[in-house]
C-alpha cells in the first residue's frame, strides 16, 4: 500500500483530491494543511508527499524553506519519501523551489485527476514524472534573474521588514540591502521595490 501525504491549504479541494485518491486499491492518503503538514509527515513517514505549491496561501511557507522540511520530515532516517508537485506553467517561481527541494514529480494543475493517480504511483517507485506541458515552465525557472541572495532580501522586503530589520536577520549592513534592492529592481525591470515586490509575486519567485 502507497502510502500519501497529501499537502493543500484549500480545506474544499484538499478533500477533493484525497477522495480522487483514497479510491485507488493501492494508495491511502492522510491530507493536511501547508501548518500542520511537517508534524504529519513526521508521524506519518509517508512513501510521496504531493504538495500543492501554486496556492496562494502556500507562499510563504514554501518560500521560507518549508517544502524541504517537509520532505525531510517525511523521509526520517530512511530518507525514503518522494515529493510530488502540483505546479503551473505560467508560475516559475514554485517550480524552481520544488526543484530544490529535489522532487521526483510534477503535475500540472490543469491535468486530468489521473495524471495524479499515474504520478505518486511513479514517485513511490523513485522514477521522475514531469508533465510536458510545464517544460516552459522549467525553461522561465531557469532564466529567474535573481540569486538565491537577491530572492532572501526580496522575501523579507515583501514581508514588510524594514531595511534594517532585513539587515539584522541576513547579518548584512543596511548599505549592503540597499545595494541588493537597487540590483533586484533593475533586474527586474521594476521602477522602485514595490513594484518589484509585485512583479515577484505574480511570477513566483517570492
């Protein structure tokens, strides 16, 4: 028996997908919210984790490192789990932290539900499941004009933390964040940090 975390904040469409899922033989599911997620994917130590990192809401967990955490919880000390994403093409963003996070799969949210279904039982067998039709996807995730640094000072900034505060948590000087937010919005093409801010947003970097 496969054994499913699967992860969404949506409480409607996480029930929806655990009974799409629940209904196969061959898998049981335990869902769970983006908070709640790590401490069941501790106890649990599922086979595949299917994690929803398009929604809203999963932002900023996923932004802060939260998807590998889950992953490793799920792992324990076997190191055995595999991540399966729900992604979206037109987000580059999340597909580029799930590739950090090494996932084995990804689903497009507009796939048909047995696109899912196929994909945990190909995860759970360690073999990678990408959907063509995110590869432009992959290609935008690559071409994100911002490093990993850049990312860290543009996720706090889009937070609210001030200058200063975003130079106490990164250890930096205030100088040094300045010159960071003047190379993200000229990188980004945004006329001054706000809109930097929303430019990130809408693609998913942050």
């Amino acid at each position: 028996m496969i054994q499913v975390l699967l992860v969404h904040e949506s409480c409607l469409l996480r029930s929806a997908l655990a009974a799409l899922i629940r209904a196969e033989p061959d898998i049981d599911v335990t869902a769970s919210s983006w908070r709640d997620a790590r401490s069941r994917a501790r106890s649990l130590q599922p086979h595949v984790c299917v994690v929803d990192t398009d929604f809203a809401g999963s932002d900023g967990p996923c932004r802060k490192g939260e998807l590998k955490k889950i992953v490793s919880a799920a792992s324990g000390e076997h190191g055995d789990c595999g991540l399966l994403v729900l992604a979206s093409a037109g987000r580059p963003g999340p597909l580029r932290r799930a590739h950090e996070a090494q996932a084995l799969g990804y689903i497009d949210m507009n796939a048909p539900p047995q696109r899912l279904l196929d994909g945990i039982r190909h995860v759970a067998r360690k073999e990678r499941f990408v959907d063509d039709s995110l590869g432009y996807g992959f290609l935008q995730a690559a071409e994100i004009p911002l490093t990993q640094r850049e990312l860290g000072v543009l996720s706090l900034a889009a937070d609210g933390a001030s200058i200063a505060e975003i130079a106490r948590t990164l250890h930096l000087s205030n100088g040094t964040i300045r010159n960071y937010l003047a190379a993200i919005t000229r990188k980004t093409g945004a006329r001054n940090r706000v809109d930097a801010i929303r430019i990130s947003h809408a693609e998913g970097w942050v």
